[in-house]
C-alpha cells in the first residue's frame, strides 16, 4: 500500500494524530525536570494509546487503561508524591541530561530493530475483529473459565504487594512507644 | 466446567495456609507470633500429601483449564522440590526472624506467596499462567530482601533487585507478547504447532521474541552478564532469604526458562540453543572467577550459585547445541536443580549458625570454628565438598549426571562445553576447600571458648535434613535417579 493511498483513508489521519500525541507525549515523560509535569505526560500518553485500542475496537482493553491506570495508578502517583516529602518543583537532576545520549543511542536502535522486525512479519496483515464490537459477557466467562486459575492468582500477587509494601513503608515504632502502646 | 480438584490441591493448600498465616498473625500477641511460623511449616508439609497421592496414582498426565494447566511427573517433581526448600527456609527463618524484630506473620505470609507462585511456575503451560507465576515468584522477594528495614545495605538489596527485576519483567513479557503476535496463540502446544512452518518474512521477529524471552529469563537465575544485581543483594538480604533467592527462585526462573524453550520453541532450538550454550559458559568461567577473589561468605555463595547455574545448563545447553537427546540434557539438569537446592539449603544454614558463632561474615572470621564448634565444623565441610563434588557427597552425582549427558549429546560444541565445565569444576575446588581450610586447620583466634549452647532446634532441624540428604543421594544414588527418569518419560511425551 502506498503512503497517498494510505493516508486518503480518515481512519488513518486519527491514527496518525494520535500516534504523535502518544510520541510527544512519551517524550515529554522522560525529558520533563518536574515529577508531577512527568506524571500528567503520562496521562497524555496513556489516553492516546487508549485511543489507539479504540482504533482497534478493543473498547474494553480503552476503558481499563483509562480507569485503571490514568484513574487509579496515576493519580496514585501524585498522591504518593504529594503525602510524601518528595520535592515536587523544578529537579535539574532528574532528566538525568549526562545518560542522553546513550538513552538516545539504545532507544533508537531498539525501535529501529522492532519497527523493522514488526513490519517485515506483519506487512499488510488486517488485525482480526477490527470493527466488531467485543461482547464483554465473552471477556467475562473467559476470565471465569479457561482463565480462572492465573486469574485466582493474581488475587494472591495483589495481597502479597499489598502486605509487604505496608509493612515496608510504615515507621517502625521505637520500643518505648511500643511499651507506652502496650505490646500487640 | 470440570476441574480435576487433586491435581491444584497444593496450590490450594498452600493459598489457604497463607490466608491462615494473616488470620493468625492478626490475632496473636506478640511473644506468641511464632506460631505463624508453625503455621506455615504445616501448611508445606500437607501440601505434599496431594502430591504423594498424585505420584501413586495411575493418572499419568492431568490437564486442566484446556491444556493451560497442566500437572504431570516433569511438574510433580518440581513441585515437590519447591515444598521442601519452603519448608527448609521456612525453618531456618524462625530463629533468624524472631532474634530481631522483624514482622514475622508477614514475612511468612510473603514467603509462602512466592511458594505458591513457583508451583504454578511448575505446572504452566500457557503465556499468561506462566507470567503470573514468575510475578509471584519473584514480586514477594523484592520485599523479603528489603525486610531489615534499618540496615541500608539490604534497603539497597531490595532496590537494586526490584529495579533489574522489573526491567527483566518488561523484556520477557515484551518477548511472550512478540511471540504471542506471530503465533496467535498462548498455549505452548499451539505456539508450538503455529511456529513449526512460519514464513520467511516472520523468521526475524521470532527470533527477536525468543532472544527477549531468553534475556528475561536470564535475569530471573541471575546467569551471566544479567548477573550483576545478584551480590549485592545476596549480600544485603536477610541470610534465609537469600538462601531462597539462590534455590527457590533460581530454580523457578530455570524451570520457567525449560518449559518455555523445551515445549514451545522446540523446533527453534537453532536460535536458543547457542544462546543457552553461552550462558552456560560464562555463568561458570566468570561466577568461579569472581568467587575465588571473595572475602565475605555470603559474596561466596552468590559467586558459587552464579557458577553453579552454569553447571546446571551444561547437559541441556550441549543438548541443544547437538540438536539432539534433548530430554536427556534437560533430565540431567533437573537431577542437577534438585541436587544443588539441597546442599545450597545446607549451605546456607551453616552460614547463618556460623555467623552466630563467630560474629562475623569474613571467611577469615572463621578461623578454628572446627574446633570451637565441631558439629558445625564437619557440617561445613560436608555442604562445602558437596558443592564443590567431591565423592561420595551428593554434588559429585550431579556433576557426573551433567558431565555424561554433555558427553552423551556428542557434537564438538557440546563437547567444548564439558571442557570448560571440567576446568571450572576445578577452579571450583579451589575456593570451596578453602572454608573447609580456614574452618579446620587455621588457628582459633585466642581466647575462643568451645561453643555450649546447641543451635536453635528449627535451624538444627534443616541442618539434619539437608545433611542426610546430602550424604545418602551421594552414597546410593540410584535412590534418586528415579526421579530423571521420571522426568525424561513425562518430558518424553510431552
């Protein structure tokens, strides 16, 4: 297919925009020297990728990276940076500016590399079920069935995170304190 | 939907025993919270019992979940091997645990979660079951090696293997995801089936997916050069948990590593057999190299369990590389896992009452600690031999196992690889005789009184099963090879 038949079809201009987006958007990511600027670029970067599912007619896998993780992970990332004592202001230091051109050297040849592979052994492939609604009584029973095991487990890798990261993040309360508290 | 409910009722019984352990560990007073530690030991050995049931039983195959899921003698063994180094851990943790205060109902509760995770490692045959078993192998360990919250090396411990092991996690699932894109599929049998003919076009990304997968995997044992983390949280880690990162989870990454490769890449083992070759070969030359320079015990072992990964690879790797008696290659290697978790337990427990005695982690520290204490001192000798392979203790089964079967698989790379596997071996010797020679034959500092106070009955406890085991596997090795065999028949089929 060639670039101006490519290009003729609206779908792709909204592909277009919004792979840029998520690009720009990435970047900003890692060049921002403020953690919370950082934290809303991802925002940015994780609604155009949700875009891009949509494209797909993957509504589910959007939705799920919209509320989980621009509505659960990244909002607890500034919660976390705003509770803590965390510098939340300009950081010179934290574009870590003396490592970019190497990160500039291994992430253009990472992408060089996979783009090339990605290409060759796709080509013009049409990805199944685009256009078709995905039915989430279907994504339910296979959760609930063929993939109920590693389902279960995950509940497990979830309470064990839960627990250690508490018990790692809480102050340890000094043994008078403790006394004063009566032992528990 | 049927679910044949024996074959998950140890991951059942380890779940429900976790849940127990927070129930417990909620409601005990302090001086009584040990009894989380009990808990755990109960729950391990009841998990067994399916296990034995399944061995007898004349079911030789149980699938569940459409073949994502599956448990035969290959998972059986394994699995049993993941339960008695639980419980060795679990029992040399107790007295290590409760000596300071660290928070001992949640760290049983971690412990067995990463348990669990390395059973479902054992059974897996499926992208996704397999991930979420490696997630919950190694996620609770990120917070284990950080667990002596006041001592900044372990806080580095843990950073450090949480950085690498979260970049190690993107790789592989970067790779399951790339092999899942070519293929369509996630069960092995059917990756398997969708990459024996792909088009030409397709060669390069497959071959980018299985290099990513091995990298990952890579990571996750800690081979050579994905090693680097390993030291120093080896070093910085609580001493049981750094016993369970150099067998559990070690073993896990390797039996994760194996059944990708072995059932699903099969037909690929031109790409990943080199690949598998060199890991070998560095791991062994680079991990002896650097533990003859270590002064500190625990730098030791983390050298000599890099080193020993790479003997573990040697048959499989040979295998590989000649394309052929691949079952037998990965047999060896298993026979080898299995021999190396138990006297690597032992090891470890020597460290840890050794410690005690002395006061310090120096080799040097050691000096007369035979005669101090000579228990101990024949303890040390014994794990420390074993390693190293010396007749009639159990590693000089393994290193016989992985030396016939590199030289069974016959081509010149294989052959190569014994070569170096033969040198090493004996550079090996070099550091581990050494212990045994500071422990024996160098004076006790002056003033040092023979030792009165017996260890802690838990850490006694492992001593005495890892020694046994270690003695009898070396003295009537026949008892063990059944388990390779057991191994070959099922992968065999597979």
């Amino acid at each position: 297919m060639s670039f101006s038949d490519w290009i003729s079809q609206p779908v792709n201009w909204v592909f277009l925009g919004l792979a840029l987006a998520v690009l720009a958007a990435g970047f900003r990511v890692v060049t921002s020297q403020n953690v919370v600027h950082a934290a809303l670029f991802l925002v940015a970067t994780l609604a155009g990728v949700a875009g891009l599912f949509v494209l797909l007619s993957a509504e589910f896998v959007a939705w799920v990276l919209v509320l989980v993780y621009i509505g659960a992970v990244v909002v607890l990332f500034l919660f976390g940076i705003m509770i803590t004592r965390a510098p939340t202001g300009q950081d010179v230091g934290l574009d870590n500016r003396r490592a970019r051109p190497v990160a500039a050297v291994v992430s253009l040849g990472l992408f060089g590399v996979l783009s090339w592979t990605s290409v060759r052994a796709f080509q013009d492939t049409a990805v199944a079920g685009v256009g078709e609604r995905t039915p989430t009584d279907i994504l339910g029973e296979a959760l609930l069935g063929r993939f109920v095991f590693p389902f279960e487990v995950v509940g497990f890798v979830l309470l064990a995170a839960l627990i250690g990261g508490i018990t790692l993040a809480r102050r340890d309360l000094t043994p008078k304190e403790e006394e004063e508290r009566g032992a528990v | 939907m049927q679910i044949d409910w024996l074959a998950i009722a140890p991951e059942i019984v380890v779940a429900v025993t976790i849940l127990g352990v927070l129930a417990a560990d909620l409601v005990l007073p302090r001086p009584l919270k040990y009894w989380t530690a009990t808990l755990a030991v109960v729950g391990l050995t009841l998990a067994v019992v399916p296990l034995i049931l399944m061995a007898a039983s004349s079911v030789e195959t149980r699938s569940l979940f459409e073949g994502s899921y599956v448990v035969d003698d290959f998972a059986l063994v394994l699995k049993g091997l993941f339960l008695i180094a639980g419980y060795l851990v679990v029992l040399m943790s107790v007295s290590y645990i409760e000596s300071d205060r660290y928070y001992q109902g949640e760290y049983y509760l971690l412990l067995l979660s990463s348990v669990l995770g390395s059973l479902v490692i054992a059974s897996a045959r499926d992208l996704i079951v397999l991930f979420i078993g490696v997630e919950l192998t190694t996620g609770p360990l990120f917070m284990l090696a950080g667990w002596r919250k006041g001592d900044i090396r372990s806080n580095e411990a843990s950073l450090k293997f949480f950085i690498l092991g979260v970049l190690s996690t993107a790789i592989l699932l970067w790779g399951m995801a790339m092999l899942y894109g070519v293929s369509g599929e996630v069960r092995f049998d059917q990756i398997r089936s969708a990459l024996a003919d792909p088009s030409p076009a397709a060669q390069p990304l497959v071959g980018l997916a299985i290099l990513f997968v091995l990298v990952g995997f890579a990571f996750k044992v800690s081979a050579v050069p994905f090693h680097f983390w390993a030291p120093d949280t080896y070093e910085g880690a609580p001493t049981p948990v750094t016993a369970y990162l150099s067998v559990s989870s070690k073993a896990a990454g390797f039996v994760a590593l194996f059944v990708t490769v072995y059932v699903a890449l099969r037909d690929r083992v031109d790409i990943w057999g080199p690949g598998l070759w060199a890991l070998a070969a560095l791991s062994m030359t680079i991990g002896n190299l650097a533990a003859l320079r270590q002064s500190n015990i625990v730098r030791l072992l983390a050298y000599s369990s890099i080193a020993q990964a790479g003997f573990m690879l040697v048959p499989f790797a040979a295998a590989s590389v000649a394309g052929e008696q691949l079952a037998e290659g990965l047999a060896a290697t298993v026979v080898y896992l299995v021999i190396y978790a138990l006297m690597n337990l032992g090891a470890f427990a020597v460290v840890i009452q050794g410690a005690r005695r002395t006061g310090t982690g120096d080799i040097d520290g050691w000096a007369g600690l035979g005669r101090i204490d000579p228990r101990l001192g024949v303890l040390a000798a014994v794990f420390f031999f074993s390693l190293a392979g010396i007749p009639p203790l159990a590693g000089w089964f393994a290193k016989f196992v992985m030396f016939r079967a590199a030289i069974a698989a016959g081509s010149a790379a294989a052959t190569s690889l014994a070569v170096i596997a033969a040198i090493n071996a004996v550079i090996a010797l070099y550091y581990y005789a050494r212990v045994a020679k500071v422990v024996w034959f160098d004076e006790a500092p002056a003033g040092a009184e023979p030792a009165t106070e017996p260890p802690a009955a838990s850490l006694a406890l492992t001593l005495g099963i890892a020694a046994v085991a270690t003695v009898v596997v070396g003295v009537f090795p026949a008892v063990f090879a059944v388990f390779g065999e057991a191994t070959r028949v099922l992968l065999a089929s597979g």
